[in-house]
C-alpha cells in the first residue's frame, strides 16, 4: 500500500545524480496509474465482527467506532451510520491521518469511498475510489475490485541519490522519507506516514531503474520495481503487495 532536501550533498553526490535517469521529483499521473487488479473482501465472522482482507493481510473490526489494530501498523476505526453507510477513521502512531465515508449503491452492486487525508504539510488530499462487486452480499460482505480513483491531490515521489551507493525515497504529500543504500539491507521509514517497524530495501536493475520493497517487523509487504523512461520524462512503478497476484501500475511525471 507514499520531502526531504537533502542539504550539503558533495560533488560526486550531484554528478550521481546528474546520470541516474531515476533521479529527480516525479508527480503520479492517476489517469495512466492502474490498481485494477486490486480487491479488497469482507466477511462476516463470529462475535458480530467483519474481517477486512487487502493486499495479503486481514484485521477484525465492529461498526462501533472503536479503534482496532491492523497489519499496517495504523488503526482503523468503522462507525455504521446505516445499513448502507459506513465512516472510517485511520490513525498512525495515535494521530488522525485520514478520514472517510464507505457508501454501498442502492443495487449493491458498487461501493464508494470519498475520504479526506491529511498531508504532511498541514492541508488535505480528497480522494474518492469506486470498487465493482465481483462476489459475495448481501451489504458490505464480499469481494470488490478496485474500478476508479480520484484524488485532489496527485503524490510525489522525489528520489534523490547519495554518491554511487545511496538513495533517499521522499513521498511528498504523507512526508516519508527512507534513506537507504543498495546493500540489500534493511533501513528505516521515517516520517508521519509510517508506523514503527516500517523498512525499505533497494537494488539497482540496470541503468534506468531501482527495485525497491517496503516491509513491517521485517516482513515484506510491497515489492515494486521503478524505471524511468528512455527519455527521462516518465518514471513507472510496477508491483504488487507481497504473497498476492493483483499487480498496480503507477505512472510519474517528471516535475
């Protein structure tokens, strides 16, 4: 499931750059972005609770409004306004980090999320996703695919290397940073957007690109690799989460 300057980069810093054809701030472009193949499943389970299944993991929680634990290390908190209406609260590290209203179509065949989530430099991103029943029902229990998003905000990406070995990864609107080497080792994700135990590992792949894995208590949770085109006007980010077959495509253009 995404800015820092660096200050006092020495020279041979700014001529890795200068070459590295993934280098610079990149814009996600939502129109030639695809999450199509991503599925989120709901299901009913004892003690009047609903599991929520996504990219490989599952938490547990009631329409009460009260917060429960997730995978992800943020916390999720589902209030039931109507049989067809849900909000939703996240949190990271204790903090409100977005908000949202779940709304089932009268058919039942689509649902919609229209949420507002607070970016790193105090403003708001409104983004609205809309998923296609593929199975299940009646209400919220099912299997839904990803059909549509919108955001009012597009993220950044700013990929900045450090010397022939390094590279620090900045997601501008959530303000994380991770400031890693291409050792194939574990460094941390910090920054607002990121629970504790979050971690990065990088490789290159060629000249062009990075492969790059996000994990959780050393965990892997999202592999993807990132290429930037031959004319340097577009960086593409193609994955998916780990132990899933349901890939994304994210499309950034160069700023």
């Amino acid at each position: 499931m995404r800015n820092v300057l660096l200050i006092g980069i020495c020279a041979c810093g700014v001529s890795a750059a200068a070459e590295a054809p993934y280098a610079g701030t990149w814009k996600m472009n939502v129109a030639k972005s695809n999450f199509g193949d991503t599925t989120v499943m709901y299901e009913s389970v004892s003690g009047g609770e609903m599991k929520a299944t996504m990219d490989g993991q599952s938490y547990t929680f009631k329409t009460d409004g009260k917060d429960v634990m997730t995978p992800w290390g943020m916390t999720m908190a589902w209030k039931e306004v109507d049989p067809k209406t849900w909000e939703v609260t996240e949190k990271t590290n204790g903090k409100v980090t977005a908000t949202g209203t779940m709304r089932l179509s009268s058919d039942g065949k689509t649902l919609s999320m229209d949420s507002k989530r607070v970016k790193a430099d105090g403003g708001t991103s409104h983004d609205s996703m809309t998923f296609e029943r593929v199975s299940g029902g009646p209400g919220l229990a099912g299997k839904w695919k990803t059909r549509n998003l919108k955001t009012s905000s597009p993220e950044t990406l700013t990929l900045t290397p450090k010397g022939s070995d390094g590279l620090t990864i900045s997601v501008g609107n959530a303000g994380g940073v991770c400031d890693a080497r291409f050792d194939g080792k574990d460094h941390p994700a910090k920054g607002p957007v990121w629970p504790a135990g979050w971690t990065c590992v990088i490789a290159k792949e060629g000249t062009n690109g990075i492969a790059l894995t996000w994990k959780k208590d050393g965990k892997d949770m999202y592999k993807s690799m990132l290429v930037a085109s031959s004319d340097g006007k577009t960086l593409t980010e193609t994955g998916s989460a780990a132990g899933v077959n349901e890939k994304f495509t994210v499309v950034y253009d160069k700023q």
